[in-house]
C-alpha cells in the first residue's frame, strides 16, 4: 500500500499585507483559530477582556518596530550602532514596548529612514 497525497483545490489569494499580518501577529496561519480562541476567553474571563485590547496593542508596536528594521535590512546590533546604544536596548524596545518614549520611537524610526506618525481617534 502506498500513501496517496490529496489533492487541494486551489484558493484565492489573500493580500499579501493581510497574510504577512497574520503570520506576524499570530506566529502562524491560523489566525482564525487563535480570534475565536480570544473571543471565548474574553466571554469567560472579564478581567481579561479589560486589558486585552490595551496589551495586544502594546504587543503589537513591538512587532512593528522588529518587522520596519528587518525589512531595512538591519540587525538589532547594526541599528543599535546607529543608535549609539546596545543590541539589548533594541531587543527590550522589541520585545517590551508598553512604556516606550515617544523620543525612542522617533530615533528608532530615524534610524531606518522612516517616520512616526501619531493619531489620536
């Protein structure tokens, strides 16, 4: 007996922004997986629910200062030179960026060639 591969039909593609969003977010493809999941626990869970939505946006400055310095080519040891700090100094604004200065942020963007632009809704 042989094992036989199925075959999948072909999907539609996703925009590649949306894609990469996920994957970036979610560390995968099943973003789905992981709304519903929030969803329940928000459901069950009011202490979560109140500081989810504040603690994911936290999250996800990190992840988008990490991804503009990937995508600028550069390593948290060259941007740290840039910055005439240390690559630990770039991997805490990565990685805990809830009480980030809007200084930092401005430098760190700087740095990459880009620009900071604040909103307020």
């Amino acid at each position: 007996m042989g094992s036989q591969r199925k075959h999948r039909k072909p999907h539609k593609k996703k925009s590649n922004w949306l894609k990469n969003e996920r994957k970036n977010i979610s560390g995968g493809e099943n973003m789905n997986d992981l709304q519903r999941a929030i969803a329940k626990r928000k459901s069950c869970d009011h202490e979560f629910a109140k500081t989810f939505d504040k603690e994911y946006e936290e999250f996800k400055i990190g992840v988008l200062l990490k991804e503009a310095r990937k995508n600028a080519g550069l390593t948290q040891e060259a941007l740290a030179d840039k910055l005439n700090t240390k690559k630990s100094a770039i991997s805490r604004i990565e990685n805990h960026s809830e009480d980030i200065r809007l200084s930092t942020l401005y430098h760190y963007a700087e740095a990459l060639g880009k620009k900071v632009q604040v909103s307020i809704l």
